[in-house]
C-alpha cells in the first residue's frame, strides 16, 4: 500500500554563521535505560565506579533516573522516542526546501553540511521564516540522525550567502510518514509537514469516483463493486489512483454494506468455482463463513451481522449477484453440484444432538474416557476469526471426558483468533499443523486412539469447531463412523499423519 505527494518545489542553499537547535537520536542512552528498566543496575553495567558514577550523574541531571537510580516518566518516554535536544554554532551550509502544498508553500531544512563550497557568493538578507520543524535532515556525518527545532543567526549578524535556486522533485509517504528530495534518501517527515501533506490529501480525494478514504485507518470504503477492475476485488485493493499530485495504489478496499457483502461472496466464489474446484454449497457456506467473512475488506458490523452469519449460498443467488457472462459461464456447474453434492444430514444419533455436550454423551457410551488414549481432532478453521466459530466451547466440553486432546491443523487460508487458540491451549491441549492432510482428505475427522492401540474414526461433515446454528442449535453437519479402510488415500494415511 501507498498513499504519495509527488510535485515539484524550489530548493535553494545558503551558508552562515547560525545557531542550531535539533534532536538527535541516540541509541546508546536507549540501550542504557532499557537494561535499568529490566532491573539492571548501573554499576552492575559499567565496572567502573568512576565511569558508573559520571554515568548516573548525567542520567540524573537529564531526568531520566530518580535519586534511587530508577527510571522517571522522561526515561520510559525517551525509550520510547530516544531523542536528545542539543545545540549546535557554527558556519553551515544548508539546504531549504520550498514546497508548494494546494495553494499553500511551506518550508523546511532537507540538509546539512558543517563545511562550506568554494563557490562565490553574493550577501543575501535573512529571509528564512515560518519553517516546520521535527523533519529529519541530512547531515555530512555517517549514520548522525537528526530533526530540525530552531535556527537563528548570531545577533550581530543580517544576511546570509544564498546559492541558485532550483526546481526539484518532491515525494511524501503518507503511509511510511517519510520524504525525499530528487530521489534521495528517505527521510522522516515529523509531525508538522506530514499534517500538512495529509489534509491536502484528504481534500484531494473527496473527489474520488470510488468512495470514501480513510487515511487514518488506510481503508477505502467503496460505494459500488462495479468501479473496479475483477483483479481488484478478488485482492481487496484499489491497484491505483491519481489526482492532483496524490497518488494512490494496492489501497485496502472495505465493504461496510451487508447487500455490497453478499454480491461479493458471490463474486468471490465464482474465481474459486470457475476453473477446477470443486464444492458442495454447504463447502462454500464453510469457505464463506471462514476464508471470505474474516477478510480485512469487510467492517466489523457486516461480519457481525445476523444475515451473514446465516448467509448460504444457491443457484439463483448466484444467477442474481453475477453478470450475465459470469453466470452463464458458471450455471452448468452449478446445476451439477446442486444435483449430485447435496449433502443432507446423514439421521444418527449425533444429527439430534443440539449442543456439545450431548455429542460428547454420544461418544462415551461406547468410548468412555479411561478406554481413550488420545483424542486427534482433524480440523480445518479450527481458530477462525469469526463470530460462529466455538472451538473453545467444543474443547470444553471434550475435555470433561478425553484428558488427552489434540487439534490437527490442515492448513486452511484463514484469520485465526490467537485469543481463542491461547484459551485452547491453557486447556492442555496439544495444537499442530500438517498441511499434508489438506491435500489428500477434503473432510474434518476425530480419530480416538484407544488404550488397547486400535483407532475408531469419525468423518465430520463440516467444522466441528462451527457445527450448530447459532441460532437454532442444529447441526449443520453430521458424524458419522468409517472404516480405517477408508482414510487411506493416494499414499497417505489419516492415522500417521495426526501422530506425525
């Protein structure tokens, strides 16, 4: 992502006598007050005692360490922004930069040079006033980084030795708060010039034919799918705009409207559709609810949404969200995976369990706790960052009865909560990842090694960490037993691969 100030300013030199005030960064007295903060002492650190001493007395007269050696308010904030303010007079050559911004020139020093050239020169009145301050400069010390507070001449002095003016390119990062001047370094852009170039990009992009910018959150809040290109939508960002010197590109598009939401699952599951994949509708609510809906490119009040937590998909959904060529293209297909992978819910005594404790009830009546060994749970979102998913709850109630719990990963794409998974994990049970299994078994399965070294298996027809409505408490999937003989496929065995 981008956001870019490109123009074209005047830049100008100037040699004098002035007196300099600036903030250097200094890494060493960070380094310093971060071992005191981890409890270091600072005697403990320097050998010396003299050294020790001039040290601490320093650290004191600065503000950084109390009386007792700990560190202040200042000290804790300098570790934070390790810079140091000092002074500095002497003859400088520095550069000025005057940079056009919409209607307004601000100006700032972009270099500076503690030697001056040989060219000749004619006095120039002081003319230097209104500069911005807390930018980084170039200085003529290697690896010297500093910001830019004060300038001012000697007070018997007026008048300066002014070079040539000339025009120059101009860039400003928005995104990295950074600039550069003919293509040079980049450069810290400090507070001042940054909000300066950030309100003209904001009034700039007002007129936008996409939406609304969100510099702040670096987010585009699009008003239609149809302003974009397919490549866009399928990868969440805008490839590139500009307008009036401010450019944009690969910015993060956002959906905040639930009908906008559900057009673009439906988009989405066409390029997963249209060359070899394979899926029942109920996969693609799955791939939905745990790929799709955790996307950046939607607010948190769509995800949140009642609808899109019960959305799934069909035949004329599709036929109403696509354009014509895109559904006509796809409707063949369609027709064959509404007819041949309608997965019902297979009738057993899981399909009336309604929540997880009665499937754990189920289990035990032929496989209690002392028999099992170890239980491996095959999953394939088992920490998707989505308001269906109840993994923590499932491994609550399997806990009860199973002591030992492992999740096996397949690998899915996904955004996985890690407060969920830190819960999963507080709960002793084991969490890996094989993303072997992915390519060889398609479904979700819990396979119980028993005390006598035998395994049962269960095929689990959808995620079992998501496996009830949340709002009727039914199945969405079903459990049901298979034969070893069947979790065996090209090479690979199911077995193996959870103890792996």
């Amino acid at each position: 992502m981008r956001i870019l100030y490109k123009t074209t300013g005047t830049l100008s030199n100037f040699e004098a006598k002035v007196d300099l005030k600036l903030d250097r960064s200094r890494n060493d007295f960070k380094a310093l007050l971060t071992e005191i903060s981890s409890g270091n002492k600072i005697d403990t650190i320097f050998k010396s005692i003299a050294i020790s001493n001039s040290i601490e007395k320093i650290l004191k007269n600065k503000g950084f360490i109390d009386a007792s050696g700990k560190l202040t308010k200042s000290g804790k904030d300098f570790i934070n922004i390790p810079r140091l303010e000092e002074t500095e007079s002497g003859t400088y050559s520095i550069d000025h930069v005057a940079l056009p911004i919409g209607i307004e020139i601000v100006h700032f020093f972009s270099a500076m040079r503690r030697t001056i050239s040989n060219e000749k020169r004619a006095s120039s009145q002081w003319y230097v006033q209104n500069l911005l301050t807390q930018n980084q400069f170039v200085t003529d010390r290697k690896d010297e980084i500093v910001y830019f507070k004060e300038v001012s001449l000697p007070k018997q002095l007026k008048s300066v030795f002014k070079g040539e003016d000339k025009s120059t390119e101009i860039n400003v990062n928005l995104v990295e708060k950074t600039y550069s001047i003919d293509k040079g370094t980049w450069l810290d852009t400090g507070d001042n010039l940054y909000s300066k170039v950030l309100s003209y990009a904001y009034d700039v992009l007002k007129k936008n034919p996409y939406g609304r910018f969100d510099l702040v959150r670096n987010l585009l809040y699009i008003d239609s799918l149809k302003d974009f290109s397919d490549q866009e939508l399928v990868t969440g960002e805008l490839d590139r705009y500009s307008f009036q010197g401010i450019e944009v590109s690969k910015f993060p598009l956002c959906i905040d409207k639930v009908a906008m939401a559900k057009q673009y699952a439906y988009l989405y599951m066409y390029y997963r559709l249209k060359d070899d994949a394979i899926y029942s509708f109920k996969e693609m609510d799955e791939i939905f609810q745990n790929e799709v809906l955790t996307k950046d490119i939607f607010t948190e009040s769509v995800k949140q949404n009642h609808s899109m937590l019960e959305f799934q998909y069909d035949y004329n959904g599709f036929k109403d969200n696509l354009s014509a060529d895109k559904f006509n293209n796809l409707s063949y297909k369609l027709r064959v995976l509404e007819e041949f992978l309608d997965l019902t819910i297979v009738d057993n005594e899981f399909s009336r369990a309604r929540n997880y404790s009665d499937i754990v009830n189920k289990f035990k009546t032929t496989m209690s706790g002392s028999s099992v060994h170890h239980l491996y749970m095959v999953m394939g979102y088992p920490f998707a960052k989505n308001a269906k998913t109840k993994t923590r709850e499932m491994v609550e109630a399997f806990k009860k009865e199973y002591a030992n719990i492992s999740i096996v990963k397949k690998g899915n794409e996904q955004q996985e909560n890690a407060e969920i998974e830190n819960d999963v994990r507080k709960m002793g049970v084991l969490v890996k990842k094989n993303s072997a299994i992915k390519s060889a078994f398609h479904d979700r399965y819990l396979v119980f090694e028993l005390e006598n070294k035998t395994f049962e298996v269960y095929l689990v027809t959808c995620e079992i960490g998501q496996f009830f409505n949340p709002s009727t408490n039914q199945p969405l999937g079903s459990i049901f037993k298979v034969n070893t003989h069947e979790i065996t496929k090209e090479n690979h065995n199911l077995i193996q691969l959870v103890k792996e």
